[in-house]
C-alpha cells in the first residue's frame, strides 16, 4: 500500500506541483510536503505516514506553522487508533533554547 501512495505522491511532484509553482504557490516547510509524506510512508509505513502527512498538510496553510519539520523517523509505540499521537513534539531550534540576552549592565565586572 505504502508504494501506491508514494507512486501516487510522485505523480503529483511531476505533474501538479510545478503549476503551483508557476503561478507562486510554495510550501512553507522544508523539506516540501511531499518530500515530507514520501519519508514519512517509508519510515512509518501507509497508515501513520498518510496520517503524519495530512496533518503537514494541515500545518501548510497562512497562519501556520514554517520553517525546518523533518519527517519522524522513529516510530512512537502508539495504538493504530491515535492517529494524534503519532508525532512527537518538535525539537525546538537551537536559538529557542537558548535563555534571552542580557542587559549591558549585566556584563562581568572586571572589564
């Protein structure tokens, strides 16, 4: 099943998607959705990579989420059912881990 839907994604690269692009429709996200749901249905198989890739999808839209969202690659011991549940939370960015900068007044003393 898992081929069908990545031949299916394939021919939507091939013959769709560059008319999106011609007229300025891009996705927000790298890698693009369908690189995402062709990684997604090979590392988590039909089922969870049809659903992983709908909620990109969902993610895809003006007021959304962008930027860097790789496909997960190891698969969350989840029931078949929880279909919310099969992505984990994002890693945060290294700049987002980071605490705020401080005030200048805070620099060392013995400068």
């Amino acid at each position: 099943m898992g081929w069908l839907m990545v031949g299916a994604i394939r021919v939507y690269q091939y013959s769709l998607s560059p008319v999106f692009y011609a007229f300025g429709v891009r996705c927000r996200h790298e890698p693009t959705c369908s690189a995402y749901g062709i990684e997604a249905i090979r590392a988590q198989g039909g089922w969870r990579g049809f659903w992983l890739t709908f909620g990109r999808l969902g993610r895809c839209r003006p007021g959304g989420s962008h930027g860097f969202d790789p496909a997960p690659i190891i698969r969350t011991q989840v029931p078949w059912w929880a279909v919310w549940r099969f992505r984990s939370r994002p890693i945060l960015d290294a700049s987002e881990k980071l605490p705020p900068a401080g005030r200048a007044d805070d620099k060392d003393e013995d400068q």
